[in-house]
C-alpha cells in the first residue's frame, strides 16, 4: 500500500504526534498566510497577515487529495488541520470537514487554530461543530504582551479572543484543548502568568497544553524556557496542564530533493529526523542537506537540542 504523501500539496505526514498520536496533516492554506507573525514560528514569519476570510485554495484540489489517500485506509488516530497558515482563515472549512466526516467517519478530526477568527466571525464555532478535537492558542491575556509574542493583524485584540474561546467552550460538544507557548522573557513573567491563569479559568479548556521553543523559531532571540520553569506553571495552572516539550516523529517515505524540501517547510529538522523520516542514513541524509545548503536553498541553526536545517 502506497500511503506516501510527498506526492500531494496539501496533505502531510503522517507524524507521531506529541498531542495527537499519529496525525495526518491537511494544510488548506497557502504558505504562511496568517493573521498573527509568531515569534515563535517554526514556519518562518508570515509573508500575508490577515483576518479576511476566503477560499484560498480549491476545494477540489483538497477533497481529490483526500480521497487518494484516505482511500488507502491508513491507521491513523486523527486527521488534523494544521501546517504553514491559520486554517480557520479558509472560508469553507465547514465544506472540508463535511466531506471527511460524510466520507470517512472512522477518523477522528482535530483543528489546530491560533484563536484569532473565532473573535472575527462568530459563525465559525459552527463551521467547526463535527470537528472532533479543538487545540486553540493563547499565549498571552494583555494585549501587550499578545503583540510582542503574536504580532497580529491590528484589528484583533486578546480581549476578543478570550471572549470568543469562552462562547467556543461552552457551546462545542467535544474535547477543547488551550495550548499556551512560552518564550523566555516575553511572556513568562509573574503578572503575565496570573492574567493568563483568570483568563484559563474564564474559558475552563478540558486540557491546558504547555509549550516552549522545540525548533528553529521565526524570530533568532527567542529562547525556550528551562524545564524547572516549566514546571512551576504547570503547578500554577493546576491539574489540567501539562508539558508536552518533546520531539515529533515523521512517519513517510521517499527521499528526492522535493519531498525534504516539503518536510522541512513545515518544519525545521536535524539530519537524524530526516534520516528516519526518509528510510536514509544518517551520512546519506547529511549528504542531500548539506548540498541543499550549498545550493543556498537552506540553512542552519543551532539549539540546544542540535543543529536543524530551515529554509532559507
């Protein structure tokens, strides 16, 4: 069975997931289209930031792609909405979660969103009503710290958001997720967590996810924070939070210059991830990254957990 999905444009993975087990990803949004510019992401900084909502790629392109590879009955724990852009920003979403519930009610379905559009346009919490997991961001409650870590579109505000994902929670009939990114020094501080605490106590999330940096981040002066810290805001947060700051594991197959080169877009790997991720060696991954870097299509950053490759 050939469940290879370097092949497609918009679906990849599948990937072990930290959060999700084994999860297939659906990215419906072109690269980096998003209402906020993350200093955190691991995607790169956002080269259109907006809140309009529209139909930014074909839904037959996505529905074709879908049905080729789901037709191969994969093991898989969920389908996710995820990769380079806020998929919520798709305004046919609804349409797209239809088509695999309808087609393919075996797979669970999980939205992975940064908040931001449920504030923009309320009838989206009923476009996402089948989706079986909902994993929303917040990583600050002032607005001050939200522009220094998010770096959203000057139309929206964390007030709204809050407010939002409070209406979301209570009217959503399945398993809602808050996931909170910290980076050193920007939002990590007593007061930023105690205003991030009343406003998790607002939303009441089923899990609270925490997060620190794992890769190579949009922004070169973000730093993670250290465990000991991270576990100090778990015990602030209480029993719903836990720390999930471990690698993924790409599951997929292949090894041409184009599908690392996909991989990699979405997100940032050492030579060993690769490796695995391709049936490669470690000398034959080394190999086809360092001519990639040679031929000034990536580069390399060095953390703690390594040295990764990233487009450049």
């Amino acid at each position: 069975m050939n469940t290879d999905t370097n092949t497609y444009k918009h679906i990849f993975g599948p990937v072990k997931s930290r959060r999700l087990g084994i999860s297939l990803g659906i990215d419906i949004m072109p690269h980096k289209t998003c209402s906020f510019n993350c200093i955190y992401c691991e995607c790169g900084k956002t080269t259109l930031l907006t809140q309009k909502r529209k139909n930014y790629t074909p839904l037959e392109t996505i529905f074709s792609e879908i049905k080729s590879y789901l037709s191969q009955k994969p093991k898989l724990d969920y389908i996710t909405f995820s990769g380079s852009g806020e998929p919520t920003l798709h305004k046919s979403i609804k349409q797209i979660v239809d088509y695999i519930k309808n087609n393919y009610p075996q797979y669970k379905v999980a939205l992975l969103t940064n908040s931001s559009i449920f504030s923009v346009d309320y009838k989206l919490i009923e476009e996402v009503a089948r989706v079986d997991l909902i994993m929303a961001s917040l990583d600050a409650a002032s607005q001050e710290t939200f522009e220094k870590i998010n770096k959203p579109h000057n139309s929206i505000a964390v007030e709204d958001i809050i407010r939002s994902l409070v209406v979301l929670k209570k009217e959503f009939k399945n398993s809602f997720w808050l996931e909170v990114f910290f980076a050193k020094g920007v939002n990590d501080s007593k007061e930023d967590i105690e205003t991030l605490k009343k406003a998790i106590n607002l939303i009441n999330p089923d899990k609270i996810v925490l997060n620190t940096l794992d890769r190579p981040p949009a922004e070169k002066f973000v730093e993670p924070l250290k465990e000991e810290r991270l576990k100090e805001i778990q015990v602030i947060l209480g029993k719903k939070a836990f720390n999930i700051n471990k690698s993924d594991k790409i599951i997929t197959s292949g090894n041409d210059k184009k599908n690392i080169l996909e991989t990699i877009k979405r997100r940032p790997s050492r030579v060993i991830d690769i490796a695995e991720a391709f049936g490669l060696t470690q000398e034959e991954a080394e190999k086809q990254l360092t001519k990639l870097e040679k031929d000034g299509v990536l580069e390399k950053i060095k953390l703690d957990r390594g040295v990764f490759y990233k487009l450049k």
